[in-house]
C-alpha cells in the first residue's frame, strides 16, 4: 500500500482526504483486500490521522471499507455471490434507465454515447496496461451513466452510481488478470442505437443481453481468481 502524493491544501481536509481515499480505491492504486492503516495514510497524504479516520468513516458507511476478524478496516473484496446480486440490481436499474432515456435522451446525449464507444474502440485497440484497462472501465461507467443522466430521474442516477462504485471494485479484480471483459463496445452500439431510434422494447432487450453477458463473464473472471490457476487467466 502506497500513496506517493501529499494532499493540496484546498477544500476541507476531511474532504479531500476522502476523495483521494475513495479515487485510490475506485482506481485500484489501494486494491481489494489492502488493510488501511491510519498512521501510515496520515504520513503517506501528509495529514493528521483526524481527517484520515473520518474519511474512512465515510467509506466504511458507503460499503467501500469493512471492519475484518482482526478489528482493522480493509478495502472491500466483491465475492462471487455479491457480484450476482449487483448485477441483478444493475439489471432492474438499467433497464428502467434505457426506457425512459429513449422518450428523452437528446441528440446532444446521443453524440456523446457515440464518441464514448468511438473512444472505447480506440483502446481495445491499444497495448494492454494498467492505465488503458483504467481509461476503458472509466469509459464504460460514462457511457451507462450518461443514459441515466438522459432519463431525467436524479434518484435513478443516484441509485445506479451507488451500484457503480461496487461495479467499479469488481471490475478492478477482474480485468486486472483478464482485460477481455471489457470487449462490449459491440453491445455498446447495440444499446445505442435502439435508444437513438426511440425504442424501449429493443433498448431494455439489448442492455438486458448485455448484462447478463457482462455478468457471465466477470462471474467467471472472478470464479478463477479464486482458484490456484487463477494467477494464468
């Protein structure tokens, strides 16, 4: 566990020492199952364990942080079983997203979730790293989230980057050993271009199969990390 950069001095320190936590934690730099020590973050960002333990607080409420069997916090490891459950949620969720983004989604949205999976295209192309299979999880999560922004409905949006933020955490395990679960910029334009001919049957039709694909593959992805072979996937 290292974090090489002191915090800048701008908003609060609790705020700012919660967002750093939380990117290094959504991005990876802290992965899944790293224990979170409160001397070694406050010298490593160059504050006081105060903000520091505040802001694992706030983790810890929004379900990125757990308390382990020895009393000490760690970062989250999504299992096999809370992977199902996400995406049984992510599925209800998106499918509501994708009808009603096809009665209000406007041209502008449309452009944009094009030149995302145009951007999506451009990477799978590129040499596998850890910062291009970053920069495809992050253009994954903008693309959904932009249909749910078209819909109009806050709550919708506010309950699907909920589920992201743990998306984001399995995806991390994931792609890490296996960088193919992010092929979909094909069902990308699947789900695209229903949404652009204003059809809700063919738009819930279309994000359905591809969740249920994305879920069999990151099901499986995951399976194999915890097997002994898992280090070759």
């Amino acid at each position: 566990m290292t974090l090489t950069n002191p915090l800048p001095r701008r908003a609060s320190l609790h705020e700012q020492t919660y967002q750093t936590l939380r990117t290094s934690i959504l991005s990876g730099e802290l992965p899944p199952g790293d224990r979170l020590v409160e001397t070694q973050l406050a010298t490593q960002l160059e504050v006081s364990r105060t903000p520091i333990r505040e802001a694992l607080r706030q983790l810890q409420r929004e379900g990125l942080v757990a308390v382990d069997s020895s009393g000490g916090l760690r970062v989250i490891s999504v299992s096999v079983s809370d992977a199902v459950h996400l995406y049984d949620c992510r599925i209800a969720l998106e499918e509501a997203a994708v009808r009603d983004a096809c009665l209000n989604a406007s041209d502008l949205t449309l452009d944009e979730l094009q030149q995302s999976i145009a951007q999506s295209e451009r990477a799978v192309q590129r040499e596998a790293s850890t910062l291009n299979t970053f920069e495809m999880l992050n253009l994954d999560y903008q693309f959904h989230r932009k249909i749910a922004e078209s819909t109009g409905n806050p709550w919708l949006t506010d309950l699907l980057d909920q589920v992201f933020d743990k998306m984001m955490l399995l995806r991390v395990q994931t792609t890490r050993h296996n960088p193919r679960v992010l092929e979909i910029c094909h069902e990308h334009r699947q789900i695209c271009g229903a949404i652009a001919s204003r059809d809700p049957a063919t738009a819930i039709a279309s994000i359905t199969e591809h969740l249920n694909a994305s879920k069999v593959r990151v099901v499986s992805a995951l399976e194999a990390l915890q097997t002994p072979q898992s280090v070759d996937v």
